[in-house]
C-alpha cells in the first residue's frame, strides 16, 4: 500500500509539472483569442461597436483579438524552442521552415477557396496574397530564426530598432494617410499588384510594411515569454508580466501622441498597447488558473486553444460554405425572426458560429487529437 501511494504521489507530482510547464493559463488565453477572432470575423449585417474594428486610429475590444495571438505565437515560440536551447540545428531550422511555409499556403488556401466557392476556380490573377494567416506565418519565421541565430541580449534593443524604424517610415511615408499616398500601399501596390490586395479598404490591413510592427509585437512576446521563464516561480512568473504589460502599455500610450494607435497599419504604438494588455492578461491568467488551480471556468476556452491553428482554418472555411450554400443567410433570418434587433441578432447568430466551431473543437480534444504543424 505504501508503495502504491509513493507511485501515485509520484504520479500526480509529473502531471503537476506536466501542467505548470505546459501553462494551461496561455491555452486559455490562446483560446479565448480563437473564440474572440471566430466570434467578431462572424458577425451578420449590424454589429455592435465593440464587435467592430476601428475605421482607422483607435481601438475597440474587436481590435484586441489578433494582438492577442499574435502576442502569444512569440510566447510559444520562446517556450517551444526552450526545449532545444535555442540551437540552430538543421532539424530545428527544417521545423521552422516547414510550419510557416504551410501556415502562409493554408492561408493562401482560404483565400481561393472564398473565390473558388463562388465559381471563380481560376482565380490565381487576382487572389489575395495576404490575411491572417500569412502574416502570422511570417512573423513566427522571422522570431523563430532569430532566435536560433542570434544572442537574446539583442532581443529588446532588436524590438525598439524595428518600432523606431518603422515609424521613421510611417512618419516620412505619409502612414498615416487613408489613400493612395500612403507608403503601405504604394509598396503593396509596386510589389504585389492591386489585383493580389485586399479589396474592401483602401490600405491592406496585412500588407507587407506592416510586418515590421507585427514581427516587432510578435518578438515582444517572445522578450515577454523571457522575462517570464527568468524567475522559477509562478507568483513571481506572473508578476514579471505584470510590470512588463504595464511598462508596455505607458510606453505605448505615451508613443500614440506621436503615432496614434492605429490596426490597419499595426502602428509601434498599437504594437506596444496590446502587447502590454495581453501581457496583462496573461499574467492574472496564470495567477488564476497556473497558482489558485481555478481551473474549470476555463476547459472551454482551452479546447480552443489546444487546437487554435485548426479551429480557426475550419470557421474560415466553415463560414464561406455556409455561406455559399445558403445556410447563413437562414439561420441568421430564423435568429431576426425571434430577436428583432439587427445587433442583438447578428450577435446571436455569430456565437452561433462559435458554438458550432466549438463543437469541432470538443470532438478534438475529447479524441484526444491535436492539430499541428
């Protein structure tokens, strides 16, 4: 008998570990993000505000989602490396290589596939080359190498380098425009064409120049990710975040004088304010769930994020085929027959949405399956 309670002891001790390592309070967040994404990308007709991006500079709840994850693809990114201590090794660069190359193609699919479903199978003269995913694709590349290449002491001088050049940019560029002027565009144009451009605004919201302040954010969190692992325990893990996501989100309010907060363009302020507001969150998080164990509230947002990259494919390809097929347009009209307010109802109709990806992602994880790259 003493035996067996030595084993099982030693038993729920490696799980313990298990879990601490893992963080179940960073798939939480990560969940909570694909929820996010899923829910204001799937919206029908009238939207509340907070459920909509900012025209142009400012910041609503809706613009929060994709810093989120994109914040913590560079915390994953350090703790998933960690693992080989950040050696170059041919394995490791082939693994790197391998994932953004299929993130950018998945996207690339999503793309045709919102055209092809349409009857537009030939569509490659004029298929959008940039969204989501190929911007995520990119900038886990460009953290990841540097990573592996180059001594983290150059992490944070690297992170201000690229904010402060890219607002040199912006600044002497005319960024700040809202059309045809603007730098972001005119390089988007020159490169890509107008054809391969996002269609619905004048300025790509994921266009190449960008990706300076996005692979900055994204590095951010991998400097974030650092500063967490440099104290062995939990309290002291989530309160360097703390400080961190505070000093990020003065710095970045300070900087909005300057560079106003802006998504479209992913200004050095906008990088620097969510970064700090996920640092945050991920710290109370982990305070939370990683220490006080409070731990059940968060098993939905968790089966989002076991599989985030996979549930948010599938809403993307979902969504256009319901839609396609007619299905939306009939669900979100039986929702307005019982919900009379056109925002009340939209809402309706997008946690709709999110429950039936939610679903995909129960069957998932109750099988135990994990999609990765």
């Amino acid at each position: 008998m003493q035996r067996m309670d030595e084993t099982e002891q030693r038993s729920q001790t490696a799980t313990m570990e298990k879990q601490r390592q893992r963080l179940l309070s960073l798939d939480a967040l990560r969940g909570m993000t694909v929820a996010g994404m899923i829910l204001v990308n799937n919206g029908w007709g009238a939207t509340f505000t907070p459920l909509q991006h900012s025209h142009w500079n400012g910041l609503t709840p809706c613009d929060l989602v994709f810093p989120f994850f994109l914040f913590i693809v560079g915390v994953s990114t350090y703790l998933s490396l960690q693992k080989s201590g950040f050696r170059p090794s041919v394995t490791v660069i082939r693994k790197i290589v391998k994932r953004a190359t299929l993130l950018f193609l998945i996207g690339l699919f999503i793309n045709w596939t919102a055209l092809a479903a349409g009857g537009d199978l030939q569509c490659f003269d004029h298929l959008r080359l940039w969204a989501v995913l190929q911007r995520i694709a990119v900038c886990y590349l460009l953290t990841a190498l540097f990573a592996i290449s180059l001594p983290h002491r150059y992490l944070l001088p690297t992170i201000i380098g690229l904010l402060t050049l890219y607002g040199i940019v912006l600044l002497t560029g005319n960024g700040y425009a809202e059309d045809a002027t603007n730098i972001a565009l005119r390089i988007d144009t020159r490169l890509f064409g107008a054809a391969h451009l996002y269609r619905w605004a004048p300025i790509d919201p994921e266009g190449l120049l960008g990706t300076i302040g996005a692979t900055a954010h994204t590095l951010t969190g991998f400097y974030c990710a650092r500063r967490m692992r440099q104290a062995e325990e939990p309290t002291m893990q989530a309160l360097h975040l703390l400080l961190t996501g505070a000093a990020l989100l003065a710095c970045g309010w300070l900087l909005s004088f300057l560079l106003p907060i802006n998504k479209t363009i992913w200004s050095p302020s906008f990088a620097l304010v969510t970064c700090g507001a996920a640092a945050l969150l991920l710290g109370l998080l982990i305070q939370m769930i990683d220490i006080r164990g409070h731990q059940r509230w968060a098993l939905p947002f968790r089966i989002f994020g076991v599989n985030p990259l996979a549930l948010y494919a599938s809403s993307e390809l979902l969504a256009i085929l319901l839609g396609q097929w007619g299905v939306s347009e009939t669900v979100y009209n039986a929702l307005h027959t019982l919900i009379s307010y056109d925002e009340a109802a939209s809402l309706a109709y997008a946690v709709y949405f999110v429950s039936l990806n939610f679903l995909i992602g129960y069957i998932l994880y109750r099988r135990h399956i994990y999609i990765k790259l």
